[in-house]
C-alpha cells in the first residue's frame, strides 16, 4: 500500500433556499466588501437575482461588486479584470457564481489579487499562497464540481490551451449547493454538466491511484446521477432531482482528487481548438474510452454496472463490462447527448492538433490502462 492522505474540508450547505444564509456567514469570514465573479449570461437569471437579494440585508457599511465578463472557457484576461476591480474597491472575500468557468475565474483572480504582477505562465504552485482572500462557491450547474475543488483551469495569456492552477489554498472556505438556482438552466445544459459529473465519478473510480473514500464518494455520485439526472432533464423544476445533481456533480469533485482519464484527455482539446462543451465532450468520448480500457483490463466497469443498478455480480469480467459500457452509452444518448463528434463540428483535419493536445493532457496517465498517442488519435477517430 502507498502513502497517500484524505481530506475533505469543504462546509457545505445543501438545500432548497439556503442562499438565504449567505449574508450571514460573510462576517463570520471577515468578509465585508464582497466581489461576486459571473458571467453575463447569468444576470438576467433568478439565480443572480437570488444571490443579490441574499447581499442586500446586513451590515450598514457593506459593499459588493460584480465582475461578469467571463468567458465560458475562462481567460487570463478575465481573471486579471476581477483581480483589478477587487483591488480598485479594497475587496477582501470573493463570491464565484455560476458554472465551472465562473467558479474557476474566481477561485484562480485571487491569485492575481495576492500577486498582481504576476503572469500566470509563471505560477509556481509551490509559493507561499497563504492568506488568499477567502472564497465561497455557489453553483449554477451540476456538473464540473470545481466548487469543491482546489484547482482552477485558465487559458493564460499567449497560448493555446488550458492552464491547471492548483493549491489546497483555492478551496472554496464555503459552498452553496441551492437547486432554486438551477432550475432554469436549459435541458441540454442540465444533460450536458449531468454528463461531465457522471464521467468525472467513472473515472475517479476506475483511476489506479488508492483512495478507497474517493472510490465510495464516486459509486455513489454514480448511483445519484443515474437516478436523478433524466428528471432533471425532463422536469427542471424538480427541486429533489435539481438537489440530487447538485450533490452528486461535488461528489465527482471530490472523488476525481484521485485524478481521471483519458477521456478527459480527449475532451479538454476539443474545448480548446473546437469549441466543444466540456461536458458534451466527455459524454460522446466516454463511451469508446470505456470499451478501449475494457478490452484490456476486463472487469474494470463491473462496480460502477452494479452502481447503476445492473444485476452484473455473477456475470464474466467481459459480460459485466459489456453490459455496463452498453447501459452508460444508452443512458447518454437517452440524455439527448449527440452520437459523434463530427455532429458538434469536429473534422477529420482537426485529428492530428487534437492527438497532440490530448497526449500533452496529464489526464491520461492516470486511466486504468497505459494509453500512446496513437491510442488517443484512434479513439478521436472511433468517436468522430
């Protein structure tokens, strides 16, 4: 058995309504000058609405600010124009509201915050990064369990792909899991982060590394999402579904502190040089991805089969995997998900830029079995 280590330390509140106990928490966290992080899309929402009512009671000299041009695949730029207006207006808390790419921008601009000259190229996640303002999380989308986790991903300035920023110094010091604040995102979106949850949970299990607690915390996101996600999808007003996905999408996110897989690897390229949603990307590459590991270590799927219900205990290591591979690409495609990449955009041209970004993604190297580049350029390929 290897050294390793759990933790967990994530307040959490979890409920219909409980935004409501956000005004009095930020004192309790010293935070009196607030800097909510967003996007655009969000301010015409009942989520935003919701989360600005929770400000406005309290203190007489409390002030908030809001920063809301992040992008959906989040930007250096982005995290530096919140960093400059928390430190125009002596912000001292940062609140991310939204999906992964809000929570991230806000999670990674206190970085900035604490070193405004710094160029995130440059980020040395061994520095000293005590005493970065401190942060709370409320998600919009059930999906990307960056909520519950300690690093954020920002394409920095010049490049062309993704950069991870990681320190136990970016969780969240609180997080608001409140389905009234998702109840009006569009079904396909619900689908597509409900997705991005469900392979997060597949393959934090399946990652070779031992966190026996990681692989309890994933079996079950697995058992929640396969139960709630279709009545999510169907009824968005579904507050015991909505909270079902809430919980199960920061399942995922503390599961996959074991790392993921390869299909990760392949859809973080696809975001990056095709514009695919990340979640979409997830959901059209897992299923090849699964049958690819399947052939080489049988057996590898039988729990998460029994996790979705499946009567697979007595079955062969390759019926098991079998008839849970076919459950999870139904279960996709019953989501509403698209059958192939080439649907989304994706062309045969793009194959080589996406095998090389993909082979570059440490994601893979911790997938159940070893895979070479030209593995990920055939399952680019099988998934087109």
């Amino acid at each position: 058995m290897d050294n390793t280590c759990f933790n967990y330390p994530t307040d959490t509140q979890v409920g219909p309504g409980v935004i409501g106990q956000l005004n009095g928490l930020l004192p309790t966290l010293g935070v009196h000058r607030p800097l909510v992080v967003t996007d655009a899309g969000l301010l015409a929402t009942d989520a935003y609405k919701k989360l600005a009512a929770a400000l406005l009671p309290g203190e007489p000299d409390r002030d908030w600010y809001l920063f809301s041009d992040v992008q959906p695949n989040p930007t250096e730029a982005n995290t530096r124009g919140a960093a400059e207006l928390a430190l125009a207006n002596d912000c001292d808390g940062v609140i991310g509201l939204g999906g992964g790419s809000a929570l991230d921008a806000a999670k990674v601009c206190r970085i900035l915050i604490k070193q405004p000259q710094l160029k995130l190229a440059n980020y040395d996640w061994e520095a000293d990064w005590s005493g970065l303002l401190p942060f709370i999380a409320v998600p919009t989308t059930a999906g990307t369990g960056s909520e519950v986790g300690r690093s954020g991903v920002v394409t920095p300035d010049g490049a062309d792909s993704k950069g991870m920023y990681f320190h136990p110094e970016l969780l969240a010091r609180c997080v608001f899991l409140d389905p009234e604040l998702t109840t009006g995102l569009p079904a396909g979106l619900t689908a597509a982060t409900g997705l991005d949850a469900l392979t997060h949970c597949i393959e934090s299990f399946t990652s070779p590394i031992f966190q026996p607690m990681c692989d309890g915390i994933a079996l079950e996101g697995i058992r929640l999402i396969i139960h709630a996600l279709p009545t999510a999808i169907a009824n968005g007003s579904d507050l015991d579904a909505r909270g079902e996905m809430l919980v199960a999408a920061a399942m995922g996110g503390v599961a996959f502190q074991k790392d993921l897989g390869a299909t990760h690897s392949l859809a973080h390229p696809l975001s990056a040089i095709c514009g695919v949603h990340h979640g979409t990307a997830n959901a059209i590459c897992l299923p090849s991805v699964m049958r690819f590991n399947a052939q080489r270590q049988p057996g590898v799927y039988r729990r998460i089969g029994i996790a979705c219900g499946l009567d697979v205990v007595s079955c062969s290591d390759a019926d098991a995997d079998d008839q849970t591979i076919h459950f999870i690409d139904d279960f996709i495609r019953r989501c509403g998900m698209p059958p192939s990449l080439e649907e989304v955009g994706v062309e045969e041209q793009h194959i080589e830029a996406l095998a090389d970004q993909a082979w570059l993604d440490p994601c893979h190297q911790t997938n159940p079995v070893p895979v070479t580049r030209e593995d990920l350029k055939e399952l680019f390929l099988k998934a087109l």
